[in-house]
C-alpha cells in the first residue's frame, strides 16, 4: 500500500471510532438536554471539571466512569450459560459498532491515480453491510435476555426478536426500491447520484425522489434500534428493563452503549441515503473543488458571525441568578471558552485565506474538500440524532400487537406497493 | 370482616386475610386486641390458592395451555403504590388475575378508636395522600353532622375552594402516571409543574404541601393568608397551560388513542353492580355525582357541569379527568368571587379551639383549651354515615359514636378499595400493556385502599 492510502484508511478507521464512540457522551448529553429542554427543564448542568460544565457534557463522562468502576454483580439465580450471559451484550455492541463501519464520511479521494475512500471499511457494498451486520445485534439480545432466567427479561426479548424479525421486511423492501432508484449499492455513488436536480430546483435527494421509501425506512429503522414510539422491548412501564432488567454495571453500560451506536449508524444511513449524506445540496464534489476558493472566501464571512453569534449566546445562558453569591465557576469558564473559540476563529480564517487567495495545489484542495464534507456529515448527523431524540420524549409508547400490525399490515404492504411504482417509472423515465 | 373481626362465614371457598399479612395472629379491629400491639411477619405467600380455583373455573390449565404466572408489583415501575396482581399469561394475553393489597395497611380505624376526632384528622391526610384536604372535609363532615353543626359562609367556601384544588392536584397525578406508563413522558413534567405551584401555595396556607391535617371539626385551623387570591389566580393559570399543553401533545395523538380507547371497557351496568363511584363510574355513561345527587357545601348554587363518558375505557377515565380539573377550575373561580368575609369556624366553643389570646390570657380560655384538646369535642352518642365526592369517588365514613371525645368505631368507606376489587376482573383478556394502562387509569391509591 502507498503511504496516501495508508494514511487515509487509518485516518478513516480512527474517523468513524471517534464518530461512533465519541458520539456516544454526546448522545447521551443530547438526549438529556434535549428531555430537559422539551420538558421546561434545564437537563444536566453541574458536573464539571474544575469548573468546566460544556453545557453538561462532562455528566455523560461521569456516567462512563460510574458504570465502570460500578460492583459488577451476577445474579446467583443464573446458573448455566454465564459465559454467553456475560458475552451477550458484547455481541450487541460489536454488531452495532461494525455495522458503522461502511458508512463514507466523504467524497473518494484521487491521489496519485489511485481512488481512496473516506470508509472505515472501503468496501463497495456498504448497503448490505449494514442490514447483515446491523442485524446481528437481535443475537446479543435474545442470548441475554433467554439467560437472564427471568420471565421480565423474556417478555422484552420475545418482543425483541419478533419485532427486530418483523422490522427487517420493510427495511429491506425500502432498501430495495432506493437500490432501483440509485442503481447502485454503494453509498459513494449513492451520494453522488443525490448531487443532481430534481424539476430544475430540488436537489435530487433521496428524501424528494423516494418519499415513501425514506417514511418506510425510517419507521423501520426506528423499530430496530428500539427507540420510542417502539421502545416495547424495554418498556419501563410494563416490563422493568426487558431483556436489561439483569444486567447491571459494564455489562449493561455495553447495551446501553450498543443502543446508542445503533441509533447513531440508523441516523448516518437515513442521511446518506436520503438526505445527501456529506454533501451540500447542488454541490457536486467536482463542482466544489473547482469553485472552493469562492466558497473559502464565503466560508472567511461566514465563520465569524457563526462564531459571534455563538459566543453571545453562550455568555448569556452560562449565567446564574444575580442573587446567588457563587457562580460555581460559570463566568471563568465563558471567559475562557471565548478565548479558545476566538483563538480557532483565527486560525480557521487564516485557512480559509489561504484557500481563497494563495494557489493550493490540487491536493490541498481535495483534502478541505474533503474535511468540509465531513464537518457537513456531521451536522447532518447530529440533527437527525435530535430527530431521533425529540420524537422519543414527544410520543407515547406503541403497544406490542400495534407494533406488529403496523409492521407487517401497512409498511409491508406499502413496501411492496413503493418498490412497483418505483420500477414503473424508472422504466417509463428510461424509455 | 374476617380479617379484622374474626368473623367466621360458613360456606365460604378461601376466607383469608385481606388486609393484614396472613401470618398474623388475632383480629386488630376488636376491643380486645391491644392497639399497641404489633407483629412480625415475613412469608410472602403465592397466590396459588387463589389462582389455582380461577384457572379451574376457567377450564384453563398451566401445563395444556402453556400460561406462564408472572408477578406485577409490588415493586414495579409502573404500580401507583404498593400493589400486586399475579397474572396468568398466554404469551402477552392476560387470561386470569389475581390481586393482593394490604402492603400500606397501617390500621387507621384502629387508630381512630383511641384518639380524639380532630387528632384523627391528620390520619385522614394519609387516606388518601394525593388529594389530602378533601380526606380531612369528608371526615369533619361526617362528625359535624352528626353534631348537627353548620359552618359559617367563608368556611364552607373556603372548603370548596381546598376541596377543588385537591381534586385538581390528585387528577394531575393520575393523568401524568397513566401517561408516563404510555411512554409519554413528557406529559409528566407538563402536569406536575402546576402540582409544584399548588404545594407551594398550600404549604403558605397550612404549612404542609402534602398532608395538611388544616380542616378541624366545626371549621379550620386558620383564616387565609393575606394575597391568596392572587396565588391562586398564578396556580389555576399554570394549571391551565399545563393541562392544556398535554392535551395538544395527547388528544389527537394517534398512537395515545390507539393505546386507550377499547382498552378495558366496563359497561354502566357493570360499573354500579361492582360497586364503583366517582370519575370511573362517569367513565362508563352513569351520570351520578355527589355534588349533584345530594348537594352539600353550596355545590347546587355554583355553575358547573357533570363531566360522563360513554364507553368505560381507559381512554374516557384519562378524559373525564382532564374535563374534571376544567370544571373544578371553573367552580374554584366562582368562589373566589362569591366568598364573604366572616368567621371560618363555628363559634361554638364546645367544639372551636378560643384564640390564643383568650387562652394565654383568662383562665377561661386555658380551662377551654384543656378540655378540647385533652378530652376532644365531643359527640352525640349515634351512628352515621358521611360522605362526599372525594377525587376518586364516594369517600364516605361510618362514625360510630359513644358520646365521648373519642369515636367508638370509624369505618371508611374507601373508593379505591371497590376499584381495586374489580381490578383482576377487568384486565382478562388484555394485554399486559393495557392492564398497565388500566391500573393508572382507575386512580388506585393504595393509601386509601389499604387503610
């Protein structure tokens, strides 16, 4: 291998670790600022590093740390089956955290003639990958679950895997009409497709092309990863933690981390197979490399406002009531945080100087390329995990059976329906 | 009556404890058994005896129809209080229930025979402990009937001002748990602010947020603070708001209708015969509340309406809640602006406690003192049954006066108790998750049911 590729997989591999796994605190942070705010609460603000709260973020830390260092307790009643018992929730988190891996962060890379892609994994099939080893997650919960020996814990993993079974149809007949459409099962191209118009002024996303596809896949997708509305399988009301209900410490830190990944990868899939996935909408990769000193000069405007906007914002809610003696170190930390962000804001301008008014070479260009498309990438993906967030703390709970009837009554159906009328015009467009 | 009596039925299939735990020895309700003594029980029992006859009479057996028992409660997430229910699945299909209660039971009427009538007030708080104010007026309503005494004007609005808000406070705590137990929790939040409020304002009021003991036989302990108009107003106004944005989250939500309407449906007919009272009677169509089958408390000359459902689900009790509170918020209003001035309890001073004044300053009013407070207010010697529109149904006590200041015998006659009765009965044939839903939705409060 060539040192570009060999730097470019590992910087890929260590890419799509952080994003996984890094997103995981934040995640956690999100989803409880989030409930806060939804709930005319505040959410976590207290924990801090020698004063340091980053509007709670340091909470999802203190969590990691508590479940770590937590007394790892098995439950005497569990006799046969411990080593798969405590192998169980491994098997959810590994299957969660591979099925990430074929996700591109951005565009392919052409050093030198060869073709490098941004993927963990730079395989051509991402697609598959994903329902293959996405799917492999249900094991670690049926094992864990039918070891526990408790009759909780099999209510949720008999929900589990009918429901994982059941959701797995319409995924995969969503999958399929976009297949049709795109014409490809790699997501690269996938992306790439999405870069034309659509009627002279839509961009040509999934979501505009497909809009029954990215409904019915996304309802699926929700059903898999076991969040609300479709979160039966541990439904706190009625079954205590379902197939969790027996694990404690390390080993539920592991489906609760495996929960999270899922979620993350169901968000990255839905957007880039729909949404664009890192590219900006009318922007080809092409387009943007010619036209980046433009964009780097927009980018020089932009950024400081961005960044003002931020630091006003972020001094006026880093505050306490005025009369409290003690501010728990809020002001310091505002303080310091405007001068770490200033001290960003002008090496990024200087970047972009450099990119809008000196020559770079073809490379340089290509790499700001491709770190925009990923700094995209992962706006997108954060605000469809708010989606995935705010539809959990806003809908009830589905009861079992509904959830059955509506996988296997109207989205299968509907599947079906997508992908024939998907075919029609394709081959009425074709010809 | 087995259980605290020791009275014997002949004939009778399984006569076992229901409120007391069944290792123990003795029947605490009669005059023999010492109220000081208590005792140590530790068996959990399985329920088997009870379960076993029902499953017979259902033709139903455990190894040819492959059920499998499963315990909800008593420690449960979503059971409101300690209960159990022992149920019998096929798959998630419930097809027999058994129930068990007495994990709260802390022998009020025990209690009430060796104390005096205002000392059993604060007990009552503990009846019923969403809603505690309306506990206390049904007791001292009770006992001041048969006194034969009427409350002056401002007490009995002030009366009906406490008693609303309690309904108020005690149908937020069923609406937010049955939502919660929805998933929807959010709802949580939205209804228990205004809760948040309310407590404050009763805490300036009495001095408590939850158990206020503030009503006393022929009155209350004090007048209303100065400025409690004005926060009243702010707690019926986030109230209000509160109510109203969780029913734009849940009203037209389709998967909230799908999860409650059809769920548990209990005709009217059904509903009188077990006995049922309150918003889950109204629920099922029967259009029967105490505020206006026997007005008391000036309830007949304020404008409010009886709030009924029509088919008995889970949907319609969570409904006739949330048009419930807007009705008490309408009548809370109404007495804000029609309340006089004046004294809040009877001057008679048999039964109200003179001023401080009187008592620090004249021997009259410390003698007067003394004997109220040691002695208690005394009663006529009879027997009489009391009872009003509590939050969850007809909360009604049976008195049974000696003529002293300590009542011989009080019975309550608790509404959950009858709900929870009914309990197994109507969760056969749904599913685990509707039995839930159902549990929050009847409003069992186990301080009420178990006494």
């Amino acid at each position: 291998m060539s040192t570009a590729a060999l730097i470019v997989t590992l910087g890929s591999v260590v890419l799509a670790a952080l994003l996984a796994l890094m997103m995981i605190p934040v995640l956690v942070w999100l989803e409880r600022r989030i409930a806060g705010l939804i709930q005319d609460r505040v959410g976590p603000n207290r924990t801090n590093i020698m004063g340091f709260r980053l509007g709670g973020v340091i909470q999802s830390f203190a969590d990691v740390i508590k479940l770590v260092f937590k007394e790892e307790y098995y439950p005497g009643h569990i006799q046969t089956g411990r080593a798969l018992y405590i192998l169980a929730p491994a098997i959810t988190f590994s299957a969660a955290l591979l099925a990430f891996m074929t996700i591109p962060f951005a565009d392919t890379l052409h050093v030198s003639g060869e073709a490098l892609r941004i993927q963990a994994l730079p395989v051509d099939y991402g697609i598959l990958w994903y329902l293959a080893i996405g799917a492999l997650g249900i094991i670690g919960v049926l094992f864990g679950g039918w070891l526990s020996h408790n009759k909780y814990a099999l209510l949720g993993t008999q929900r589990a895997g009918s429901m994982g079974l059941s959701y797995e149809l319409p995924l995969g007949l969503a999958v399929v009409s976009m297949l049709l459409t795109y014409n490809t099962i790699d997501f690269n191209a996938m992306v790439a497709w999405q870069t034309q118009t659509v009627l002279g002024f839509l961009p040509a996303w999934g979501v505009v092309v497909q809009p029954l596809a990215f409904i019915l896949f996304s309802v699926a997708l929700f059903a898999e990863t076991n969040r609300a509305p479709f979160n039966v399988v541990e439904g706190e009301s009625e079954i205590v933690s379902g197939h969790m209900t027996e694990f404690s410490a390390m080993k539920f830190a592991l489906y609760f981390m495996g929960e999270y990944i899922a979620m993350n990868s169901a968000a990255a899939v839905i957007i880039t197979m729909f949404f664009g996935g890192y590219q900006l909408p009318y922007l080809s990769s092409a387009e943007l490399i010619e036209s980046f000193g433009t964009f780097s000069l927009a980018l020089m405007v932009i950024t400081p406002l961005i960044i003002y906007a931020f630091i006003r914002w972020m001094r006026r809610n880093n505050d306490v009531r005025s009369t409290l003696s003690h501010d728990g170190g809020r002001r310091f930390e505002a303080r310091v945080l405007t001068i770490v962000l200033l001290i960003k804001l002008v090496v990024l301008e200087l970047i972009f100087a450099y990119f809008a008014f000196a020559q770079p070479s073809a490379l340089q260009t290509q790499i700001a390329v491709a770190v925009v498309q990923i700094a995209v990438f992962i706006v997108k993906l954060m605000l469809f995990n708010i989606f995935f967030i705010v539809v959990r703390w806003t809908l009830p709970r589905f009861r079992f059976d509904q959830v059955q009837r509506l996988g296997w009554y109207y989205l299968l159906p509907l599947g079906l329906l997508n992908i024939f009328i998907t075919a029609i015009v394709i081959v009425g467009v074709g010809s | 009556m087995f259980d605290q009596f020791g009275l014997r039925f002949s004939g009778h299939p399984n006569l076992k404890r229901v409120l007391n735990h069944e290792e123990f020895i003795g029947h605490p309700l009669r005059k023999d058994y010492a109220i000081t003594k208590g005792q140590y029980c530790t068996q959990t029992q399985d329920l088997m005896d009870e379960m076993a006859p029902l499953l017979t009479c259902k033709h139903l057996d455990m190894e040819r129809d492959n059920l499998m028992l499963l315990n909800l409660g008593p420690s449960h997430p979503a059971s409101h209080g300690t209960l159990r229910t022992l149920v019998a699945l096929d798959g998630e299909e419930i097809k027999a229930g058994v129930s068990e209660i007495g994990y709260l039971h802390r022998g009020f009427e025990k209690s009430c025979e060796n104390h005096t009538y205002n000392q059993i007030v604060p007990y009552t708080d503990r009846l019923n402990y969403c809603s505690a104010l309306m506990n206390n007026i049904g007791f001292c309503k009770a006992v001041e009937e048969m006194m034969g005494i009427k409350l002056p004007d401002r007490g009995i609005f002030i009366r009906v001002i406490l008693s609303e808000l309690s309904r108020i406070i005690d149908h937020l705590v069923c609406l937010a748990a049955g939502l919660l137990d929805m998933g929807a929790q959010t709802n949580y939040w939205y209804l228990f602010n205004p809760r948040g409020l309310a407590y404050d304002f009763l805490s300036r009021l009495t001095g408590a947020r939850l158990t206020n003991s503030f009503m006393r036989i022929g009155g209350m302990a004090h007048d209303l603070h100065a400025g409690w108009e004005a926060e009243l107003e702010s707690v019926l106004r986030s109230v209000e708001s509160g109510v109203d944005e969780s029913l734009r989250m849940s009203e037209h939500n389709r998967i909230f209708i799908d999860r409650t309407q059809n769920v548990s449906c209990v005709s009217g007919e059904r509903a009188v015969n077990m006995g049922w009272s309150g918003p889950n009677l109204r629920a099922c169509g029967v259009a029967y509340d105490l505020r206006f089958a026997a007005p008391y408390d000036y309830y007949d000359t304020f404008d409010f309406s009886m709030v009924v459902g029509s088919s008995g689900d889970t949907y319609d009790r969570l409904m006739v809640r949330f048009e419930e509170i807007k009705e008490s918020l309408s009548i809370i209003r109404q007495a804000i602006k029609r309340i006089p001035q004046g004294a809040v309890s009877v001057a008679d001073h048999a039964v109200t406690l003179p001023s401080k004044s009187a008592v620090y300053g004249t021997i009259e009013g410390a003698m007067n003192q003394f004997k109220l407070i040691f002695e208690g207010v005394k009663v006529p010697k009879g027997t009489h049954y009391g009872a009003t529109e509590a939050a969850n149904g007809e909360l009604g006590f049976t008195i049974i006066s000696d003529g002293s200041g300590t009542p011989y015998r009080v019975k309550v006659r608790a509404p959950s108790f009858i709900h929870m009765a009914s309990y197994p009965k109507i969760i056969e044939g749904s599913q685990i998750g509707d039995a839930i839903l159902t549990l929050g939705s009847l409003n069992i409060i186990a301080g009420e049911m178990d006494r």
